[in-house]
C-alpha cells in the first residue's frame, strides 16, 4: 500500500506543479521518486527471497510484479512532469507563464490538488 500512496502524491503533485507553476512540488516529486524507487527495489528483492525459499509459485507473481513495475513507471512519469516544471527536461529555457491547456484543466478539476 505505501508504494500505491507514494505514486499517487507523486501523480497530484506533478500535475498540480505544473498547473500552478510550483517549483516546491515539482521538487517535493524528484525527492520522493527515490522513495519510490528503492521501495519498488525492496518489493522485489522480497519476492525473490520467498520465491527461493519455497513459499508461492513463480506463476502468482507475475501480475503482482508487473503492478509493481506499473506503477513505479507511472511514478517516473511524473517526475517528467515535474522536471518539465522546473525547466531540466528539454533544453530550451522554461516559459515564465504556462498556458493552461484543456487536458491539464480537466486532469487537475478531476483530482483534489493540495
């Protein structure tokens, strides 16, 4: 469950980072992704470790490892997201003002932004 709940502040604040044009959460995303990283590092090594002493079949862990990796990509999404904000993914310079386009407006109205 923790991993699940970091993904989803990463998503609300990634998509709240560039809608209100906040270098905080934007910040608040790449610090946290690392959380997420080594928690999804964590994830597997403890499946692994009860795969190799007997316990479950390697068949019941395929959906659960392909949940884990899903969402730890959409993590990594985020932190796109949230570079964008900040001005390091593209190398061109940050506009000072964003547009507020459709999508944004109606992936920010459907989620509760901090």
């Amino acid at each position: 469950m923790k991993l699940f709940e970091l993904v989803e502040q990463n998503i609300k604040d990634a998509v709240a980072s560039f809608s209100k044009d906040s270098y905080s959460l934007a910040g608040k995303v790449l610090k946290r992704e690392r959380d997420v990283n080594k928690l999804e590092d964590d994830i597997r090594s403890k499946f692994i470790e009860r795969l190799n002493k007997g316990v479950g079949l390697p068949s019941d862990g395929i959906l659960f490892v392909d949940i884990v990796s899903n969402l730890e990509r959409m993590s990594d999404h985020s932190t796109k997201i949230a570079k964008h904000t900040l001005g390091m993914r593209y190398p061109f310079q940050k506009q000072t003002k964003i547009p507020k386009h459709g999508y944004v407006r109606e992936v920010t109205e459907s989620i509760e932004l901090p």
